[in-house]
C-alpha cells in the first residue's frame, strides 16, 4: 500500500481523482497508486430485504437445506483410532441430515437434476429452477405414484419456461429414466403446476448444430436468417423447431455448396430426415 502526497499528475499534472482502492489521474488515466485493502462495509443492501453479509456460501435451491448445512472435514494429519471416530462421525452427521422421506426425495432427485444439467453444460439458474419445480411438485403431492428418476423432467421444464434450446432427447441421453419415464414426468408438471412454457425459438437451436456439422460462419449466418424467416412466415408454426433449425443448415448449406446432407442434419436434432426434407420444401417454396 502506497500513499500519494502529490496534488497533481507526476506526468501531465492533471486533477487526481481518488476513491476506495486507487488514486488515478483524469487527464492521461495513469494509476498514481493503489491501495489493495477495501475499506467498504463486509455487507451488500438489497432494497426487498435486509442487508446480508458477504461471508459464507450463497444459498441454493438445488440442496435439500439450501446450502445450510455443515460438513466434519477430511485431514490427512489425523490418524489411528482418532480418524476412525470422525470417519463415525462424520458417518451419523450425514445421517442426521436427512430426518424425512420428503427430504430423502429431494436429495436423490437434486442430485438427478445436477447431474443433468451438468452434463447439458445448462447455467446454474436452470438448476436452480429445476429443484424449485420439484419442491413445488412435492407440495402439489404429484410426486407420489411416480418414477423419481423420471422427475429429472424438471430440467426440460426449466429450459422451456426459460426459452433455452434443450430436447427431451438430449435430457434421456443424460438421464437415468427412460423416456416414457420423463415425458410422464414433464406432463405432470405442465399441467399440475400450469407452465407458462412456449415453443423454442428455432434459432436457439443454430449456433449447436453448427457446431456439430462442422459448417462455416455463413452458412450459420444464413441458416438463422431461414429461421427467422420460418417463425415469420409460420412455416415453423406446429413443427419441432429442433427439426426445423436443422432444416434450415441444411439448406443454408445447399446455398453455399456445403457437403451437409439430409441425414446427417437430421442426426444431429434427433429427427427423421423426412422431418428435415419437408420443412426444407416449405422453405423453397417461400422464395
């Protein structure tokens, strides 16, 4: 930590504005010092709820207690008769965490939900959506009677309140339910629950099948131009829009003289590539 007694700029002699960590000149912007301590308060003000500190985890929905909870750490100094006691310690805390069925359900399932949007590379807010969904499934009682693997459906339910271009395919592939499993699931919580869910944006779906097809930036640029002309036109109005963001590369390829067939545009979406050449029909007739 510095101090600066100067009242100009040592370079151009411009005005020095200071504030919490560092001293820098108005004119040329040189940093004239820098004090690395932060004198601020150890607290954030929100305006709908108390002040609250800015130590310890953040909570989280995705955890049974909300991220509340303590855990008896590991340490390799310890040993002999001393590491087996913490190791039964540490055995009955984790038991004593989990006190109901109820809470023995949304562990279990919290970890499905992580799992899931983990291996979707989904942000953390889907997660946490996710879990809100099957607190609120618990509450509305319609987790009984079903599959709780199958409840990892309320990660394709939070992608489509949330507008994020995920299948009910992509979630199988990382689930441990089956399919019937999860769609009986995601039905449930449509309609229990009342999701203001809405179709996925063709477009949503571009930028990851190109990826996958290997294409070149234009022939993306164009495939998103075919898309937003089908949400236009209503061509996509009633079709998968996972099918018709893939028929949109491949005739944005066709354009280019791309080397992407009907097949392998609809591999990538998990659709028949009839699904793929009728929606590449309409799209030709438009023109």
């Amino acid at each position: 930590m510095s101090t600066v007694t100067q009242t100009g700029c040592p370079e151009c002699d411009g005005r020095l504005n200071t504030d919490a960590s560092e001293t820098v000149c108005a004119e040329c912007g040189l940093v004239v010092s820098a004090d690395h301590i932060d004198h601020g308060p150890e607290w954030r003000s929100f305006p709908d709820g108390p002040s609250r500190e800015r130590t310890g985890a953040p909570l989280t929905r995705s955890r049974h207690d909300r991220g509340l909870s303590t855990e008896i750490g590991r340490s390799t100094r310890v040993k002999g008769r001393k590491r087996r006691q913490l190791a039964r310690m540490r055995v009955q805390h984790n038991r004593a965490q989990i006190s109901t069925k109820r809470e023995r359900n949304q562990v279990y399932v919290f970890t499905e939900i992580r799992s899931v949007t983990a291996g979707l590379s989904l942000p953390t807010h889907i997660c946490e959506m996710a879990s809100t969904l099957f607190r609120s499934a618990q509450s509305a009682d319609i987790v009984r009677r079903r599959s709780l693997e199958g409840f990892a459906a309320a990660v394709y339910a939070a992608c489509r309140v949330q507008g994020v271009s995920r299948t009910i395919e992509e979630v199988v592939a990382e689930a441990r339910a089956d399919r019937g499993e999860l769609r009986a699931a995601y039905d449930a919580l449509n309609r229990e629950l009342g999701l203001p869910t809405g179709p996925i944006d063709p477009a949503e779906y571009i930028p990851r099948y190109a990826t996958r097809l290997g294409v070149d930036a234009e022939t993306e640029r164009r495939a998103r131009e075919y898309a937003v002309s089908c949400t236009e036109t209503g061509v996509a109005s009633g079709r998968n829009p996972s099918g018709v963001a893939a028929a949109c590369l491949y005739t944005a390829s066709c354009d280019l003289g791309g080397d992407v067939t009907q097949a392998t545009a609809a591999d990538v979406a998990d659709v028949t590539p009839v699904t793929v050449r009728n929606t590449y029909t309409d799209l030709r007739s438009e023109e």
